[in-house]
C-alpha cells in the first residue's frame, strides 16, 4: 500500500510492504495551499512508478480545505474507532487506484473547548502499533506541537500548543528578532531557556528576556533565538507531570533533538520515534479496516 501525510504546505508518501515497512518514501512541497484543486494530479506526480493500488491519506488533505472533509472522531479513542470513520473516494477520484482518507481527532477540555488534530493521529497510531504500556505521554514536536495521553491503547486526550509558530513570528516579525542573529544550535543557550521557563511567571513576561539577555551581554546575538526555543519548547513542558514516566516523541531530526534535550533536562525518560511513525499509522489503520 501506499501512505500519504498531506499537510498545508508538504506531503510525504511512503511506499509500504505487506507488513508495513517502508520500501520507499518521497517529499514534496506541493501542501493542499498549493496543491488546491489539483489534488488528483499532485497525487499521481508523487507516486507515479509505484503500482499499489491501495492508498491512505492522512491530514490536511481531509479538511475543509483539502480533497474531501472528514469528520472528527471524539477522544478517547482508538485505532479501532479512527479505522470504522476512514472513507473512500469515489472510484473515478484517480483511476487504478483506492484512496482512502483519515479522519482527524478531536477533544474538549475542562472548559469546554475543543481542541483538534489532522495527521498526527496517524501518527499516534503508529505509537500506539508498537506501545503495549496502559498508559503513555506522546509528543509531536511541530509548528503546531501536541502533548497526547494514551490510556489503554486509546488516545485518551490532548493539547496543541503553537510553539513553533509563535517562534518563527517572534524571530521575524518583533521586536525580540532585532538583536538575533542565526548561529545554529547552541546547547548552552538553548539549555538556560527551557530553566528560564520553569522560573516563577507567565510566559509574556519570560519573553522579554530573550532581549534583556542580547542588551546587557548575557548572550550573544547567536545565542538568542537557541534561548528563546529552549523558553518556548520549556513553557509548552511545564504541564507534563512529573511522573509522566517515559515519554514518547515523535519528531523530524532536527526538532528531536531540541526536544530530547528539553526533556531529558526536566528528568523525563524518552523514547524516540522517526516520521514513520505515521506511515506504520496509516499501515495499522488499513489493517484494522480490513484493506490489506
């Protein structure tokens, strides 16, 4: 079979053998902004050479933007009840081919608001494939993060924060931005933003530091924007118990990497799953559907 990510600005198709292992995978830039109203033939660009029939979508491809909008399936919920709510185009959608679309998840908080996701609940899926503890934390580093619960194998709830979001406005577009520079990763700098986010405050008030610290010389312009990562990814951990135990986190490389750290320095233990985790997702959704 075929798994598709299909995000706002990317997708990424991975090619599956019989037991969900990826054969082969691509990336594109063409997201459902750029892909609007061409999705058919975005999606037969991206996986021509590759005979399956079967194909999966996942994301931003099933909202109200995208190819088909699917329901969201309320929390908790599990591979069992995501799979009975997956819904098949019409034949004539791209010929020789079965597509498949995932629909997202949602839940509701003390409050009352909802919250949302589209493509990370694959993603969970996979986590939950080859997660066998009764209950887990999982999170999905991203321009909009989620912190998930898994409560005997169903994703009991969760929380986005807009992380990486608000960075790049902070970066490009405040006041904050002015004193920066783009040095890379500084495990330093990075290391004393997410202790600055565990100080006694909110964070509009920690923020301003990531221009205190450039005025008076506590850090160098190229440390600035690894400071204000570590503050932000540290605010977005504040609400992780402590006794969350082993955290699963599911991450591109480079935000692994920041998020590892993050974690590790706040005494959780982590277990780190590649982007393939929504192709395993997408594999076990299939088969719980009884497609392959």
């Amino acid at each position: 079979m075929i798994a598709i990510d299909w995000g706002t600005t990317s997708l990424r198709a991975f090619r599956l053998d019989a037991e969900g292992r990826v054969l082969e995978q691509r990336r594109s830039a063409q997201g459902i902004l750029t892909a609007a109203g061409r999705f058919a033939e975005v999606l037969r660009e991206t996986i021509a050479g590759w005979d399956d029939a079967l194909v999966v979508m996942a994301g931003m491809i099933g909202s109200r933007q995208g190819w088909f909008e699917m329901p969201y399936v309320d929390c908790p919920a599990g591979i069992d009840e995501i799979a009975a709510v997956m819904r098949r185009l019409p034949a004539a959608a791209l010929a020789g081919r079965e597509l498949w679309i995932v629909p997202g998840l949602r839940t509701r908080d003390g409050a009352g608001v909802y919250d949302v996701m589209r493509g990370e609940e694959t993603q969970l899926c996979g986590v939950l494939a080859q997660t066998e503890t009764t209950r887990a934390s999982v999170c999905l580093p991203g321009t909009h993060s989620k912190r998930a619960t898994l409560v005997e194998g169903r994703v009991d709830g969760f929380a986005t924060a807009m992380t990486g979001e608000l960075f790049a406005l902070l970066c490009e577009h405040s006041l904050l931005g002015r004193l920066m520079s783009d040095g890379g990763h500084d495990a330093e700098a990075f290391a004393l933003g997410v202790a600055h986010a565990s100080r006694k405050g909110d964070l509009l008030h920690h923020l301003f530091a990531a221009r205190t610290h450039g005025l008076f010389d506590v850090l160098r312009p190229d440390q600035l924007r690894p400071f204000l990562s570590g503050l932000l990814i540290g605010h977005e951990l504040n609400d992780l118990p402590a006794d969350a135990g082993i955290v699963h986190l599911v991450a591109a490389p480079a935000l692994l990497v920041a998020y590892e750290a993050a974690l590790a320095q706040r005494g959780h233990a982590v277990r780190a799953h590649s982007e393939l985790a929504s192709a395993r997702g997408c594999h076990a959704l299939a088969r719980r559907a009884g497609l392959v």
